[in-house]
C-alpha cells in the first residue's frame, strides 16, 4: 500500500447511524487510513458534492474517491440521488457502490442499469464487513485506473 | 253424492256467476207462472187467413216473421257463442298443451253447427224438403240429441283413464273433429231430404215433445255423471262450467219436452234463450281460465324474478366476503414480510456490535462474559433464521402460483440429484413409482419434495440407512378423482397425535440439540399443497417411520 493512496476520501451516504459507526470501525479494523465523512440523505451528498450550504468550506477538498450509498433514505432516496450524479458531468465517474439491506430484484435492476458500480447487501457480521471494505477499497483504489477527479 | 261434485277452490267459478247462471234457469219460469210471456203472438198457421188479395205491406210481412226471425236469432247466438269456444279451445290448447279442451270444443261446435244447420233450413236459406211445423221441431230434437251424446262422447274420451301423450294429441284432436263434423253433417243431410218426418209435437199430452226426453234423459246423465268424473280427472275452471253448463241444458229441455205446445210459444223461446246460456257458460270458463292461466303465470314469473333477486344478492354478498377474504389475507401476508423484514434491521446491528463486543471482552480475559456473548450471539444468530424462514413462508402463500402441466417424475428426480450429497452419506435408498403430470409451479413441487426427502434423510434412526418409498395411485375421494402421492420413510416416525400439529409454523417434536431447523418445512409444503388445491396428511407411529400422503386433483 503506497503512501499516496492514503489521501483517497470515501464518502459514505447513510441516514444509520450505527451503519455509520459499523463503517469507520471497519476501516479502522483494516488498517485502513482513508478519510471518511458522512451524510444523511441525497440531498446532503448533492450539497456535499456541490460544496454547497454546510459544506461550502470543503471547496478546496478533494472529490472523494469512492461513495458508499444507501438505498432508503429520507428527503432524496439513493434511487434518485444515483440518477442525478450519474448525469452530472463532472460527479458520474466518481464509483458508486450501492450498499444496503433491501436484497429486491427490481432495485438491483434498476440501480445497475442508473450506472451503479456495485451493490452490496450489508453485510450481517462485523467480520464480513471488514473484508467487504478491505476488498471493496483495494478494487476501486489499487487496482482500478480511474480518470482524475478535479 | 256431494263429495262426487267437490270441485279444488282454484278450479271453482266464481259464485256470482254460478248463482247467475241458476236464477237464469229458473227466474223464466216463474215469470210464467205470474202470467208472463215470451212467446211470440203471431205464428205460422195464421198468415193463410190474411186475403191474398189485398197485398202485405213489408211492416207486415216482417211481424208475421216475427217467430221465424226470434228464433233464428237465439239459434245463431248460441251458434255464434259455440264457434268462440272451439276457437278460445285451440288457443287454450296452444298455451298449455291440453288435448282436452279442444276436443270438447269441437264437439261443442259440432253440436253449434248442427244448430245452424236446423236454423238455415227452418229460414229456408238451404233447401229442406219437409214442412216446418215438422221440420224445426224434428231438427231440433235431432240437434239436441246429437248435442248430448257428442257432447258425453267428446269428455267421455278422457274418462278411459288412459293418457294420451302430447305428441298424439293434436293428431287425436284433429280426427276427433272430422268424426264429430261428419256426424253432424249427415244427421241434418238426412232431416233436410226427407219428406216425411215423424211427428214430434203432442200439445196435449204430459209431454209434449217425446222426442225431447232422449236429451233430457242424457244431459242428466252428463250433468249428474260425466261432467263431474271429468272435472275430477281433468281439473280446471273449464271443466266446472262445463258441468254448471248442464244445468241451463237440463232446464232447456224441460221447457221443451213439458211446456212448449207449438212454434216460437214462451216455452219455445224460453228453451232457445237457455241454450244460448248453455253455451256461453263453457266460454266464460274458458276465459277465466285464461285469466288464471296469466295470473298464475304473472305470479310464477315474480317468485321467479324474486327468487333470482334474491340469489343475485346472495353472489354478491359472497364475491364481496371473497373480495375482503383474498385482501385481509394478502394483507396478513404483506404484514408478515414487511414485519420480518423490518426485523432483520436490528438484528443484523445486534449481530455486528456483538461482533464487536465480543472481540473486546476476549482481550480482558473474562470467560463469562464471553459466554454471555456467544449465548447472545447464537440467539441473533436462531432469530435471524427464524426470520429468514419467516420470509420464505409468507413468500410461498403470497407468491402468484401459475399452475402449468409439471411432470412430477422430472422435479423428483432433480429433487433426488440435489440431495444426492447426503443421500450419499447417509446411504439412503429411495424407491420411486412412475409419478403423473399434475397441473403445478414446477418451483414450488420441488420444494415440496426437497422439504419431504429432506425430512426424511434427517429423521432417520440411529444406525440405519434411512429408505424412502414414493409411491403413487389414482383415487376417488368425494366423487373428484385425485392423484394420491405417498412419501414413506423407515424413519424415528411420532405419535399419530402430532399429526396436524407439525405442519404449523415453527412446531417441533424434537430438541434442537438433536435435529436441526426451525420447523418451517412442513408448514411451507402445506402452503405449497394448499396453493395446487392439494390436501396433505401424514400417517406415523413412534419409531416406526412417517407416511406423507399428498392428494392433488387429477
């Protein structure tokens, strides 16, 4: 693991708070040294995105590398958030990895077919988790070549 | 004797009219008895004393008519009321089918025509050799006598007892008419050629026309024997006005045969108004038949109409209990899966930071906190599983079923190629019958099967092989033909009293120690077998094997 690749940010959208904690505890159980932030709802990750509102001092922050989304939210769903960054210009490369519990065909379906990179079922136990993140961070930072986000 | 004239209320005439009929009958005759008279004061023998030479005026040939034209028009009344009863007779006859009516219509009319016969040659419209002081009492003595005994002939032939079938009746009807009209025919062709008739007319004696007791004597007989007998036998408003039509007859011929002493006298005219009555009385009975006959139809058609109402509301009711029934229970069912899946939610967080304790606490060394955990865990771990099957379950029952010809011998024997790793280790033998094609959802037969084999692999005794027989036969059962599946295991079996209870939803005989699984199986494949309109049962006895018996429509 090179030094470099450290600097990479994962974003993870998920109005769970334990989901929430589960994650960064995972990555800590990796070894993983990766920033991680949050938001709640697709309306947030499009603010976040955008550096609007409460994350307008994030301007001069990298594009996170990787974004972590969950399917039932409030306010603005992952269903509908997915399809609006996947037609913004600049935002549709960044990888998209559904992660969630519904395990509906038509959601599969449909997330794959809006652009979705991958979706993952939550995983039930911590250790799973663990080598779900290990592996999911290796794939898309070491091993996948990707355009360079501004 | 009165019970031989009891006459069904339904068939009764209404007693205006019979009480009508009776002072009709008598109320004549007392007139005369106070002086009264119909008669008609000039007659026949007097018009010769007129001098011939000094010329009638029209006025006066017509009065002297007088007789000849009073008679001629009761005559043609009554003829007239007879042609309205054999034609009412055929439409009765086309409404309801009964060869009855028409046939004493006709007899009816063939003494009418008969009637018109002794009339047109009395007017001398037809030519008639004898004289009419002869000719109309002879004619009409012979008119009489045919309108008795055709009369006693047309409703005799429905005394014999012996039915005749509808088929045969309008052939019967028709003959009976031409053998009646060629009778009539004859009788008058006769009386009309002959120039020497007897004489009929005894003014001085009792009786006074002998010829007039024949009818007299045989309308008693109808009116006391034949008529009642045939409204016994042939019920109906008709066949009472046919006997209450005896009683002006009877009285007509009395007036005749005892009072009448010469042409168109009181008595005379009396007689030939009573015939009109005579005849009229069977044609009222027709039309109140009629009228019966639409009422009772009308009031048919509103129980009908009632009845129908009434089933209608009855379907409706049913297709809405139905309509509520299929939704409370998709709801249920909709609750089920909602419910269990919303379960999993917290579930899987009790699940990952038990994980996570557990790690933590295996650092400080404290070996019953550790145990605590694992006994929490494992019991995440026994509820995620319930949850799970749960899911599976309300997903057999609310899954649409499409059910296609399914060979069952294909889906048992991908069932057996799936198992074949514990059938392997567990040398289990399976004997199989050939199996039918049954109308199913290929998918959910094999889970069927699958859960059946399965349980039969695992709950096999200590020691031995575990051997399943699938056998197979078609039966009867409450008049459907069903095919009979059996899955028979040489296995630790149960009580027969657990029999119904296993297929409940999460119902276990033994400790989970023992034999592993929830307890979904058996309930899933009653939902499958209930889902194909099936009926599943099971036949076992302690250590001595279980019997599933499958029954599904042939």
């Amino acid at each position: 693991m090179s030094e470099g690749l450290t600097q990479i940010r994962i974003h993870m959208c998920d109005d769970d708070p334990d989901d929430q904690l589960l994650v960064s505890d995972a990555l800590e159980e990796a070894r993983l040294r990766n920033p991680i932030d949050f938001t709640n709802n697709g309306k947030e990750l499009l603010q976040y995105l955008n550096r609007e509102g409460k994350f307008s001092h994030l301007v001069d922050q990298p594009l996170p590398g990787l974004i972590l989304l969950d399917l039932n939210m409030p306010v603005m769903d992952g269903r509908e958030v997915l399809s609006k960054i996947k037609q913004h210009k600049e935002f549709r490369s960044i990888p998209i990895i559904v992660l969630t519990t519904s395990k509906a065909e038509a959601d599969i379906a449909r997330t794959y077919d809006m652009g979705v990179n991958s979706f993952i079922m939550k995983p039930v136990s911590f250790d799973r988790l663990v080598e779900m993140i290990s592996s999911v961070t290796d794939y898309w930072f070491n091993l996948v070549s990707l355009p360079r986000v501004k | 004797m009165l019970k031989h004239f009891y006459i069904e209320e339904e068939h009764r005439l209404p007693s205006f009219i019979v009480i009508g009929v009776v002072i009709i009958c008598i109320l004549p005759f007392i007139f005369q008895l106070f002086g009264g008279d119909f008669g008609n004061a000039t007659h026949v023998h007097d018009i010769p004393h007129h001098p011939i030479t000094s010329p009638m005026t029209t006025d006066d040939m017509f009065y002297h008519l007088s007789g000849g034209f009073t008679h001629a028009l009761l005559e043609w009344t009554a003829f007239s009321a007879a042609i309205f009863v054999v034609l009412l007779a055929f439409c009765h006859y086309s409404i309801t089918n009964d060869i009855t009516t028409p046939v004493i219509g006709v007899a009816l009319f063939c003494a009418g025509a008969m009637d018109a016969f002794h009339t047109l040659a009395a007017t001398r419209l037809i030519s008639a050799v004898a004289e009419n002081k002869d000719l109309i009492p002879f004619t009409w003595a012979l008119s009489r006598v045919f309108n008795a005994v055709i009369m006693i002939a047309g409703v005799g032939l429905f005394l014999s007892g012996r039915k005749t079938n509808q088929k045969n009746g309008f052939k019967f009807i028709i003959i009976t008419s031409l053998v009646f009209a060629l009778m009539g025919y004859l009788l008058i062709h006769f009386a009309a050629t002959s120039s020497n008739l007897p004489q009929t007319q005894f003014p001085d004696s009792i009786i006074r026309r002998p010829y007039d007791i024949v009818p007299l004597i045989l309308f008693l007989f109808a009116g006391l024997v034949i008529y009642p007998l045939f409204a016994k036998r042939h019920p109906s408003i008709f066949a009472t006005a046919l006997l209450l039509s005896a009683l002006p007859e009877v009285a007509v011929e009395l007036h005749m045969a005892f009072g009448s002493q010469r042409l168109f006298d009181s008595d005379f005219n009396i007689a030939h108004f009573l015939k009109i009555i005579a005849y009229v009385i069977p044609l009222v009975g027709l039309v109140l038949d009629y009228i019966q006959t639409y009422k009772t139809q009308i009031k048919h058609h509103e129980q009908l109409k009632l009845a129908h109402d009434t089933l209608n509301a009855k379907a409706f009711e049913l297709d809405r209990t139905n309509t509520k029934l299929t939704q409370s229970n998709a709801e249920l069912e909709k609750f089920a899966y909602i419910a269990s899946h919303d379960l999993q939610e917290p579930l899987r967080k009790i699940q990952a930071f038990g994980d996570r304790l557990h790690k933590r606490v295996s650092v400080i060394d404290d070996e019953k906190a550790i145990d605590y955990i694992a006994r929490m865990q494992s019991s995440s771990t026994r509820m995620r599983s319930l949850i799970d099957d749960l899911l599976k379950f309300s997903r057999v029952g609310s899954d649409e079923y499409i059910l296609k010809n399914t060979d069952l011998n294909k889906v048992l024997k991908n069932v057996i190629g799936d198992l074949q790793v514990s059938i392997n280790e567990t040398s289990a033998q399976i004997h199989m019958d050939q199996l039918p094609i049954i109308a199913g959802e290929s998918n959910k037969l094999y889970q069927l099967f699958l859960n059946l084999l399965t349980n039969g692999l695992k709950f096999s005794k200590d020691g031995q092989a575990p051997i399943i027989n699938i056998k197979c036969q078609q039966v009867v059962k409450d008049k459907i033909k069903y095919w009979k599946i059996e899955v028979q295991d040489n296995g630790i079996g149960f009580e027969q009293e657990y029999a119904e209870k296993i297929f409940e939803v999460f119902q276990r005989l033994h400790g989970r120690s023992q034999y592993q699984g929830t307890g979904i199986g058996l309930a899933i494949c009653k939902k499958i077998v209930e889902m194909h309109n099936g009926i599943i049962s099971v036949e076992s006895e302690l250590d001595n094997g279980a019997c599933f018996i499958l029954l599904f429509e042939a």
